[in-house]
C-alpha cells in the first residue's frame, strides 16, 4: 500500500523504497537470463521460472554473432522495433565487450573477432545495405571497407561475383560455454531458480501469479512459449539450422556473411560462417518461417545446399571434418510479425521482452537494461501517490473510446491514429490480455475495468472526463468487439451522444429472438424455431419433447439467444439426446433457441455500409457447420468469385434483408449476414445477421482478396471518417480462403505444416512442448491457415489439403508428466549450487544494494 507520506519523492528515494521487491522472470533462454541478472544488479531479487535450462534451449543453437540490425539470419524490419534495437544492440556490443575483460573467453564463451560482409554490387547500388554501413561504421571497432580486405582464400567470382565488403570487429559467443556461464552467473549473484513452466495467460491470471510467486512484477521472456503466455499469435518460428565443423588447426579465425538478396526467390542463398570458439565453426543461412520440426541433417537438400555453398565460399573450410556428434544443431527462433515485443502492459505489472528472432544474443543486454528501467518506473510509480496525468491527451481533440472485452483484437490501431483526435482503450482484463502488444503505442491511455458493464465504464469514463476536462461533445464510444455493440449503443444513448448507432436498431443483432421479430411481417425467410420453454418441460416433458420433435425433426441445431453467449452450439440428433439436453439445462440463466436443421450450403456475406447505403459486399461460403469444430473437426471458408451464379442471389437477398429489418440497420458500420442456400433450390435462408468486422480471418481473407481490411473500416465508419472505400485493381485480386483447426487434449509433441502451391499466413496458437485442451468454443483456435492464390482451382485445391491435413500431433499422457514435473521446485544440479552459495549470498546481496544506492546516487547528482 501507498502511504501519504510517500507523495513528491525523488527519484533516489523511490529507488530505495523498491529496492527488496521480488520479480518472477519466465524463461531461462538469453533474454530470460539476461533479463534476470540485469534486475538482480539492480537491486530486486529475481526468481527464474523455467521448464528448460541449457543446453535444452534455442539460444544454445543460435549462430551468437553480434550484428547491427536486421540480422543477416533474422525477419527483422519492422521500423519501430527497429529503431529501438540499434540502441539495444550497441548497449550488448559494449557489454560483451565489458564481459570479455573481466573474465575472459575460456569462461564466459565470448571472443571478439573480425566479421566480414560481402556484397554482389557496390553498397552505392544498394541503398538499404549503404545504409546500414553508414549507420554502425563510427559505433565499432577496427571498421575497414573495400575489396582489399578480402582475404585470398575468398572466392570472388562466387555466385555471380563479389563487389564490395566491409568489415569490424564483433563479439562471437560460444553458446554452450555462454548458456551455462550466464544461468551459474545468475545463482551466484542470488536468482533463486525454480523448474516450473507456465502455461498460462499472464495478463489474465497476474494476480494469481504475482501472489503465488510472492512478487511485485512479471517480465515475460518465454519466447516461443509467448505464444500461450501472452496469446501473441503473430508469433511464429524462424527455423535455423547450423552445420557444424571442427576448426582443426584454428584455420578460421574471422566471421564471414552474406545477406539474403532482396530481390532472390532462392530459399537459401545466405553465407553465414562463425567460429565457435578455438575448436568449432558453425556454418549457416537457413531461415525458414513456420516450421517446427527440428529433425535437419546432411541428407536434407537445402542443408547439403547450405554446407556446400559455405564450403564454396571459404577454401579454409573444405579440409575440415565434422562434427562426428553433431553435424547439424537446428533451433527454432522465436519471432513476431512486429519483430521484438518489448512492453509495459498497461495498467498491469507485467513486462514483455521477447520475439527476438536471428538477435536474441545481439539484442539481449539492451533489452534487458530497458526492462530494468521499465520495471523501475512501475514501481515507483506504484510507491508514490502523486499522481501525473498522462500529457498525451489533448481536450482540444476528438476522444474516441474503443472498447474491447471478449474477442481477439487484431485491429491495426495504426489506421484509425491520426494527430487531430485521441484514442483511449476501455477493456476488461481479458480483452486486454487480446489486444497485441504492437498496438499499445497507438493510444494515449488504458483503463482496465473490471467487472466489464454499463456501470463500471460510465464510472471510468466520468473519471477520466473529469481529469483530462474533456467534453461528452467532443467523445465518442465505438468497438470491434461484436460481443460489445449493444453496450456500446447502451453508452451513447446514457450520455447523449449523437453519433452511432440506437439501441432500437443494435438489440436486433445481438438477440436472435430480436432478430426474428423485427422481420417477421417481411417476406425473409427463417428457419424453423422454438424458444426453449422450461416450464412446458418442467410440467408435461414427454408431451413437450414430442412437440419440438413435431415442429422441427429429429435434428435440432441448439443455440443461446444471446449472441454474447453464442459461440457454443448443439447438434441433436435423437430424441434421447433433446431430452438428456432439457434435463441438463433446466435450471440454466440462458435462454436457448430450438431450430431446424437446414439441408444446404451455409454462406457468410459482408457488407460495410456508409451513410446508410452499401458501399462494399463480399461473400464466402463454409465447408462445414461451426459446431464441427467442438466436434475436434477444421472448418474452413473460400471467397465466391463475383461471376459465380450464387454470387447475385446472395447480394440481393442480404440487402433485403437488412431493408426489411423493422428498425432499421446501421447507417455506418460493417454487418454479416449468415445465410443458407438450401438443396431444394428455393429462396435463401436467413439465419442471423451480426454488426461488427467478421473476425480475424475472415478479414484477412477479404484484405488478401480486394485489399479492403473490414477490420478497421467497421471503426472508422462508426466514427465517421471518409472511408474511401475502394477495392483493388481486378489484376491485383488473390483468391483467398481460410481454414482453422481446433485444440486437442494432450502436449503437442510435433507440428507438421503440408505444402501448398498457394501463399500461406499461419496464426500459431499452439507451439511444441506446449499442452493444449480441447477447443469448448469458436474462439479456442489452435491454427489458422491463410491461403491465397491467383487461380481459384489451385486455391480450392490447397484449402482442401489444409482441411484434411493433421497439422499436429498431441500426446495425453504426457500431461501428467508436465503436471508432476512442476513439484520438482528446483533442478537438481541448481539446488546443490544454491546450497553452496547459501552463505555467502545474503552478505554480497547487502554489500552489492549499498553499492547500487551509492553509484545511483552519484548519477542523479551529475544530472
């Protein structure tokens, strides 16, 4: 708790104040040891939870050369991230260089040595790499460029000739050595070390953490464990593969690379050589997104490609024999679509440090003295009870408020972010946990609710009118949340505002009984349905079974009413299993709808409407009902091509439908429509119509068709920007589908992705190593498959491949091994090194905090 007496403190005395507080890290990888000693040496005390150690980790196969930004081996080019890591990497050059003179390389696996780049045209030619020279040529050591510095052993005519190189001297790391030094280094300076993996969401389950961990804050270092910790699904493996040599006679003394061509479509045309300390070198190029298997050898082509092409290269290699144990060592780097995630949750004491890609041990001491400075800004903040508005909110400007609760938030916020207005996130504690991390930076202020309702948020909201003077004029409340329209009409009619949608015309999205009623004296038509009548059940349940059995069949489809409670689905076949499922749900809140099993082709149209008139319409038609999906089945959807003869009757019908709703439908937004085309050939069936973009990959998939990201479009047409809607050139059109396949019980024990002809996106929502169960609703995807392609045969013929396709294996038994493992608190080899250190630590600690104060103190007073 805050006392009063703590208000106005200096930043020295903060410091004090925080000093003892306690930090989980998870992960034992670099950037997990790493972040770990960084928080120690400031001054915490640090607890490291990990499931692996060195040498089980990715870091023990990553190629450790210290490179500027992007990595010749890494997917690194996001601007913002990589921005920061040019400050990130010079902060571990210095680092590793500190490290190197306190201990030497037989100890720590770090040595400095020259690394050269190689070019196929002069850097002049090729402004991005011109660049990059230009950028670290004054920030290194022992810079040279030109063709003179070659050495002759170099092939210069290799792969159509060498034009120009540069070199400087670069810290190298022997990972094997490197690993264990850092995770000996950490216990010796008293990280306390527990064997333990954490599955589970860290956003939504922080309080439980923070109290049974017994700790102030959480950084996140899980790399591709990030993938559950943190629901990061724009990660993605970067699979690399190293083969490794003996250096006899120390032949290799200097680094040799070239980077992929920008413009080459060949998979691996990259020369990366690095000695491995005085025995090894390790030779390598591959980078392949999205594939998990780590089995690589010799006889695989592009590895024998990779070895040869070194070999090729640098003639000192040619007499060097292998590595008889380990010929080739493939890791699997952990990357984001957004490159390094390196955050503050908002409104949380939870850190992220991951998606580090081909740099995590270039990047790793930068990152982490970042952290340590995150993590200290929190908690001061958390020590003194001043509180300092946030400054990024002009009054002057429009306040659009997004609310987020339930669904997945792959908005770019970055499209709706423009000087003239602010943007606050409103959102409850799991639809923060939903919202990628990237889009943190896009609004100048968060507010967690909970619980998530009408009256929490209009508290919030009136707290923070009252404390940056904003006017209900001049805000407005808009969400791509589908589960949130009503309670967002709900907020604008309690304030008065005048823009966006009435209740009156939301209630009929959001209630299929609403739905129902509101066209029920048009010429639409529905299926057959019943609402669930307990009391009728409760009174005669035999007479009331036959009844709904009389009115709809055998085959029942049942859903909630409510659309927020609409993502699981029942499918009845028997009057056995209605009547075990009335018993089941008796006594249930929900009110449940009976309706008929219709025979024919589901589809999903989309229209975005602007001033009230249709401006875009697509459609796509499905392979299966949703409900398979619970089943443990794929389900999947294709675009339907403009010339295709359903393609009329749909847009027609949904138009029709939406100017016979008796409310009336949104003037701005985007709305989708469900719909049969039954196999009797009549009229389509109307099942439910939705407000709201219709979800991630249905988006996606129409942003890859005609460039229109209905995602962002559905929210600045509720606030009212110029949308411009406009579809690509027809030449520019790639047909595109998606299929999404369910979670398993069990550990994933190996992923396999089939080969398409199309382009492929992959959302990864489950890794190797990681337990998973069983899908309960739509939203518990465990991969998503994008595909595009030009010809829609090839494409129909890749979406079947896809949805047929055993993308990963599980094994049951393995949870239990999983869940017995976590009662081993510390590693046995740890445990006893903790022993040894018992009493010595609580001296160096004190000696070591004394230290920190004084040489803080000292900084605060230069400045």
């Amino acid at each position: 708790m805050r006392s009063n007496e703590n208000i106005g403190l200096d930043m020295k005395e903060k410091l004090t104040l925080i000093q003892d507080a306690n930090i989980l890290v998870i992960g034992a990888g670099v950037s997990g040891l790493t972040t770990a000693i960084s928080l120690k040496k400031a001054g915490f005390n640090v607890t490291i939870a990990a499931d692996s150690f060195a040498p089980d980790l990715t870091s023990v196969v990553a190629g450790a050369l210290w490179e500027w930004p992007p990595a010749v081996c890494g997917h690194h080019g996001a601007p913002r991230s990589l921005e920061r890591s040019k400050e990130w990497c010079m902060t571990s050059y210095e680092k590793f260089k500190e490290m190197h003179a306190d201990f030497g390389s037989e100890e720590t696996g770090i040595y400095l040595r020259d690394v050269y780049f190689y070019f196929k045209d002069v850097l002049e030619n090729q402004p991005f790499d011109l660049n990059k020279m230009n950028e670290l040529k004054d920030k290194v050591d022992g810079f040279e460029r030109g063709l003179q510095i070659v050495k002759d052993s170099i092939d210069l005519n290799f792969q159509g000739g060498i034009k120009d190189a540069y070199k400087h001297m670069s810290p190298m790391v022997n990972t094997d050595v490197y690993m264990k030094w850092l995770l000996k280094h950490a216990i010796e300076i008293g990280c306390e070390i527990l064997k333990e993996k954490i599955t589970v969401n860290v956003v939504e389950n922080e309080q439980e953490l923070l109290r049974r961990f017994n700790v102030s804050a959480i950084v996140n270092c899980a790399g591709l464990g990030s993938i559950v910790t943190t629901g990061d699904s724009s990660m993605h493996p970067l699979r690399g593969a190293l083969v490794r040599v003996k250096n006899k006679g120390g032949v290799v003394k200097d680094a040799h690379c070239i980077s992929h061509e920008r413009s080459s479509t060949n998979e691996q045309d990259i020369i990366f050589i690095v000695p491995r300390g005085d025995d090894l070198v390790v030779l390598g190029g591959l980078a392949q997104p999205d594939k998990w298997s780590t089995e690589l050898s010799l006889d695989i082509p592009i590895i024998r490609q990779m070895y040869d092409g070194c070999l090729q290269f640098l003639e000192e290699l040619r007499d060097l024999p292998l590595d008889e144990q380990e010929p080739v060592r493939t890791g699997l780097r952990p990357c984001t679509k957004k490159n390094v995630c390196l955050e503050r949750v908002p409104n949380t004491k939870i850190f992220y440090n991951y998606g580090h890609g081909g740099s995590g041990v270039t990047l790793s001491w930068g990152c982490s003295e970042e952290i340590v400075e995150l993590v200290q800004t929190a908690l001061c903040e958390e020590v003194d009870k001043s509180i300092s508005l946030n400054n990024r909110i002009d009054v002057n400007q429009k306040t659009v408020f997004v609310l987020h609760d339930t669904l997945s938030a792959k908005t770019d916020f970055s499209s709706i972010k423009f000087d003239r207005r602010n943007l606050v996130l409103l959102c409850s504690r799991r639809g923060l946990s939903k919202v990628v991390p990237s889009q943190y930076q896009h609004f100048e202020l968060v507010r967690m609710i909970e619980p998530f309702n009408l009256e929490n948020i209009l508290q919030t909201y009136q707290q923070i009118k009252a404390d940056y003077g904003l006017k209900d004029s001049n805000c407005q409340f808009v969400t791509n949340d589908g589960h949130l329209m009503l309670l967002t009409a709900q907020l604008r009619e309690t304030l008065n505002l005048t823009h966006g949608d009435r209740q009156t015309v939301v209630s009929q999205f959001t209630n299929k009984s609403s739905l129902k009623s509101a066209l029920k004296n048009s010429s639409i038509k529905l299926p057959k349905h019943l609402i669930f009548d307990r009391n009728q059940h409760s009174k005669e349940p035999l007479s009331y079974l036959n009844f709904v059995v009389q009115e709809l069949g055998d085959n029942i489809f049942i859903k909630s009413v409510n659309r927020n409670e609409g993502e699981q689905v029942r499918r009845i076949h028997t009057v056995d299993e209605l009547k075990a499922w009335c018993e089941n749900n008796i006594n249930s809140d929900r009110e449940f709808e009976f309706n008929e099993l219709v025979r024919g082709q589901p589809y999903t149209t989309t229209v975005a409407i602007e001033d009230g008139e249709a401006k875009y319409f697509a459609a796509c038609k499905y392979n299966r009902f949703n409900d398979n999906f619970l089943y443990g089945h794929s389900i999947s959807s294709i675009i339907i091509r403009e010339e295709e003869p359903e393609f009329q009757k749909l847009k027609q019908f949904s138009i029709a439908a939406l100017q016979n709703l008796e409310h009336g439908y949104p003037k701005n937004g985007v709305v989708n429509i469900n719909l049969f085309l039954t196999e009797d050939g009549e009229e389509p069936l109307l099942m439910e119509i939705n407000l709201g973009s219709p979800g991630t990959c249905a988006s996606k998939m129409f942003e890859k068709y005609q460039g229109i990201k209905l995602n962002e479009l559905h929210l600045q047409l509720q606030i009212g920007d110029s949308s411009n809607i406009q579809v690509k050139d027809k030449k520019d059109w790639k047909y595109s589908a998606y299929s999404i396949h369910p979670k398993r019980d069990g550990v994933v024990t190996a992923i396999e992705q089939p080969i398409f002809e199309s382009d492929v996106e992959i959302s990864w929502h489950i890794y190797v190593g990681g337990a998973t169960k069983a899908s309960q609703s739509m939203s518990d995807v465990g991969i998503a498959i994008l595909l595009s392609h030009d010809d829609y045969s090839i494409l129909e013929k890749d979406l079947e491949i896809a949805n047929n396709a055993t993308l990963y294996q599980t094994e049951k038994n393995l949870l239990n091994k999983s869940e017995a493992e976590k009662s081993e608190v510390k590693k046995p080899e740890i445990e006893k090194s903790n022993v040894e250190i018992a009493k010595v630590q609580t001296s160096r600690v004190k000696r070591f905090q004394r230290k920190l104060l004084n040489t803080v103190g000292n900084l605060l007073n230069i400045k």
